[in-house]
C-alpha cells in the first residue's frame, strides 16, 4: 500500500512537470506560430550553418557596438500588443533568418561587462554609421532590408574571413547558404499562400537577411 501511494506521489508529480512543460514551450512560441507549423526540436539549432551564422552576427554586433535603439529597429514592437514583432524582418523557421534573430535576441539582452563605473560599457565598436541607422528607421520597406542585407553580408564575410577558406571551401559555403535561402523562401511561400502571422509576409518579395549572407561568400567587396 505504501508503495502504491508513492508510486501515486511520483507519477503526478511527473504529470505536473508534463503540463508546466507544454505551458513553458507554448509561451515560447512566437503567438501567432499556431497558423504555422511548429519547429521540430532539432530544427536549426544542430545546424553547423545556421550555428556559423549565429556567431558571425553575434561577433558582428559586439564588434561594431551597435545600439539596442538599432535592434528595435530590426525587431520592432507589434503596435497593438507591444510584444516584438520577430516576423518583421526575419522568416520563421528559416535556417539563416533564425540563427541571425536568435543572435541578436541574445546580443539585445547582453549584461554591462563588470568592474566599471556607469554607464558601464557593455559592448565594444562604435555603433552603425547615421546612413545605416536611417534607412533601418525607414518606413519604406525596401530602405530597410538594404540596411539589413548590408550589415550581415559585412558581419558574415568577417566571420568568413577570419576562416582562411580556399576558393573551394568558400564556393562549398555558398551552396550551403544558398540552400538555406531556399528552404527559408519556401516558407515563406508557404506563409504566403496561407496568409500565416495575420499576413504579416505579404509584400515580402525576397528575405534580405538570407540575401546579405549568401552575398558574403561573393569575392571582390
Ligand atoms: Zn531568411
């Protein structure tokens, strides 16, 4: 008997850890994704692309010191719910597009380095130059994923760069992005058509971030 009641005492325990854990996951989805499929544990994550792209805009933002104003730029706020708006620049689901918000989520909530007087530094470059921040603070769309394609075709050529790569290891890097950019593009086809996040994809004719790393595998800039 009294191992039944501990057998009993164990299991809803494992119950209420079951629901806390759906409920976890469900407040980690972006709202809307219940229109979308959902991400498969393994998605980009296991994905040494996705994982070179998320250290390359990482080490882009620490290096040029851009300013958390400019991340708000890229992931606005949803003017009805005040929540960010992930789909405003980026593709759910794609492998370039995920890493690169998911780097600048991580870089937006970085801590101050310690041991300073305020306003302690908490990066280091000096921030993008007033063109870039301009165009990103556009309204037309178009000035915006220029500004967006530039800064991760720069922060990914460096990250490339720094790799030594021979021309065969560079093209080798190219088909993997391009193959990236093509997966995220049918999703967002996908979206399209269904008309998925309240039809936030519509007028997207091409994924600026996808394009701005495929373009840094490109010799001569
Ligand atoms: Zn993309």
């Amino acid at each position: 008997m009294r191992t039944l009641r501990l057998i009993a005492a164990v299991m809803s325990v494992c119950v209420a850890c079951l629901f806390t854990g759906g409920v976890l996951l469900g407040e980690d989805k972006p709202p809307e994704a219940d229109s979308a499929s959902p991400k498969d544990a393994a998605s980009w994550t296991t994905d040494p692309v996705s994982q070179m792209v998320f250290f390359a805009v990482l080490e882009g933002l620490y290096s040029d010191g851009v300013t958390n104003d400019i991340i708000d730029f890229i992931i606005p706020q949803k003017p009805a719910t005040k929540k960010p708006d992930y789909t405003a620049s980026f593709i759910y689901t794609c492998p370039l597009c995920e890493p690169t918000l998911e780097a600048m989520r991580v870089y937006g909530a970085r801590p101050v380095f310690l041991g300073f007087r305020p306003p302690a530094p908490n990066t280091f470059g000096p921030g993008v130059d007033e063109h870039t921040r301009e165009q990103l603070a556009s309204p037309a769309r178009g000035e915006r994923e220029e500004a967006l394609q530039r800064l991760l075709e720069k922060w990914v050529r460096r990250r490339m760069d720094t790799m030594r790569l021979t021309d065969a290891e560079r093209a080798e890097w190219q088909g993997k992005f391009e193959a990236g950019r093509k997966a995220g593009l049918e999703r967002l086809k996908e979206f399209q058509e269904k008309g998925s996040f309240g039809g936030t994809y519509t007028e997207w004719k091409r994924c600026a971030a996808c394009d701005g790393i495929v373009a840094a595998c490109g010799g001569g800039r």
